[in-house]
C-alpha cells in the first residue's frame, strides 16, 4: 500500500539556502542522514533532513519496512514531519518483495526528494528490498542528490555490511555477532545505533576485527551522522558519534582465538564526536567545524 498525506498551513521548518548536493557529480553518494534511534521528533535532526529535502516544498517518503508494527510507526513520522512543516508526505508500505515492484509504489517513490527508514529489524529492510526496482531506484536518486535519512535499524542498513545482531555490553568477543549484506549508501564503513546507550562498543570492536579496513560508525540515540557528497560527515544531537579506525591495528588473535573468547586489537584509533565536530572519511581524520560552518549546516 502507498499513501499519501497532506498538509497545509503548517509553520516550523525554517528554509535556508541550502545547495542541493549531487552526487552524480561530486563522484559520492547523496547526503545520508544516519540517526542512532530516540530522536527528538521535534528537534534539529529532522528539521534538518527536511531542509535537505527541500523545506516546505519537500516530499518525503516513509519506508516503515523495518518495523513489526508499520502502521504506528508511518503514523508517528507522518505527524511528526507534518509539525516540521513537510505538506507532503508518502507511505510506502513494502511489506515483502513484491512490493518493492509494484508500480504504484515506484511512482510515489519518483516524487520523493527525500527518503525516511524507520526503525526496527535491518534484516527486514534488506531481505525485502534488496535487488528489487526500489532498490535501483534509491541508488538512483541517491547519485542524484537525494537525501535518505534512516533512524536504529534504519541507520544500519545504510552501510555496505550491516551488524545484524550482536551482545549488548560486552567485550569484543570472536563470532558473536551476526553481519549481513546492508543496503550500500554508506560505502566502506560499518554503522552501529543505540552506541553508548546499549554498550555496542564491544560488538563495533568485533566488526572490526574482521575487517579492519571498515570504518566503524556508533550513533548515540538522539543523535545524527549526516554524510555529505564530499565524505565529510557532520554531528547533531545531544550525544556523541563514535569513530572507530581499525587500519591502524598492529595485532589481533582474530583468527586463532575460538568462538566466545576475547579478541585483541591493538592501536585501534578511536575518535568521539559531538556536535560541533565533523569526520572526513576519505583522510579519515576528524574536523573541528567553526561558527560559520555550524551555522551554514542544514
């Protein structure tokens, strides 16, 4: 099912003169805004996913996919982006694979100038809509410089390879976490949600040892990453991101040690941001923004 909602005479969303990135031409992705999950649902990460959307005139679309209750969860953003100031927004409900395919779904999607993945279960989002024409059509629009936001599951699902599951508050421990292909807007990291609030840094650490080219990404819950064309990403929110550069290992026993016993990594570099602090991912050092750039962010 695909709807439709929409407002009018509704005031909040400031519209500031925000240059619509292009992907096509920067050679990156569109921007990303990747959420940790609990977002205030009236402060500044969704205003500033609406503006990247294009403020009062932006379309957006809700994919609830993630979610076991899709209903509530369309509901609430579309209250939600409604109170921002949005007068149009989308439900796409893509329930299973043929959904995905379906054209009343495809033509809504066309309209969108921005994308919204609630949370829930990550696997929901790729196992539906992995390889389908909607999954075409958002790389598509992405290189064209639309925005995708996703928020817990929803940010997960936005990297090359996803955690799937994983022990909360533990050490980094071999084979204890669950890793599937992710939806790849978001190439070469690995992003974890809910970062400090559930103690993930442990199953971070194990990605990472894996892989230890991966960039690893934690979002705090009320709190965003938005990736921009250039590969620098930006903090917002009231907690922190976390960087974790695993390039930089000198050893790890991730081969030898047996399923359940610790790992070692040594010389991992780590990096916590606030906001106020940016990343660049292709030097892969963290930036000290100024005023004047804080104040042109979106």
């Amino acid at each position: 099912m695909a709807g439709v909602v929409s407002f009018s005479g509704r005031e909040g969303t400031e519209d500031r003169p925000v240059p619509k990135p292009d992907g096509s031409k920067s050679g990156g992705p569109g921007p990303l805004v990747v959420i940790g999950g609990a977002e205030d649902r009236d402060g500044g990460i969704l205003r500033s996913f609406v503006t990247l959307a294009g403020g009062r005139d932006a379309v957006v679309a809700i994919l609830a996919t993630a979610s076991d209750e899709p209903e509530g969860a369309e509901e609430a953003y579309v209250e939600a982006f409604g109170r921002l100031g949005v007068r149009r927004v989308l439900t796409l409900r893509v329930a299973e694979r043929g959904d995905a395919g379906r054209a009343d779904i495809l033509r809504q999607a066309e309209q969108a100038s921005g994308f919204f993945f609630t949370g829930g279960d990550q696997l929901r989002i790729t196992s539906t809509i992995g390889g389908t024409a909607l999954d075409a059509l958002l790389h598509r629009k992405l290189g064209l410089g639309v925005v995708i936001a996703g928020t817990s599951a929803g940010a997960s699902a936005m990297s090359e390879t996803m955690i799937v599951a994983g022990d909360d508050d533990d050490a980094p421990k071999n084979c204890t976490i669950k890793m599937a292909p992710g939806m790849g807007f978001l190439k070469g990291t690995v992003v974890d949600q809910h970062f400090a609030q559930r103690g993930r840094i442990g199953r971070l650490l194990t990605a990472l040892a894996q892989n230890p080219s991966v960039l690893g990404l934690g979002v705090d819950e009320d709190t965003a990453a938005v990736v921009f064309p250039d590969r620098t990403l930006r903090v917002l929110g009231s907690q922190t991101v976390t960087v974790l550069d695993g390039r930089t290992i000198a050893e790890t026993n991730a081969t030898e040690s047996l399923p359940d016993e610790p790992l070692a990594l040594t010389d991992v570099v780590l990096h916590v941001l606030p906001s106020g602090y940016g990343f660049d991912l292709k030097s892969r050092r963290p930036l000290r923004l100024s005023r004047r750039e804080m104040e042109s962010l979106p």
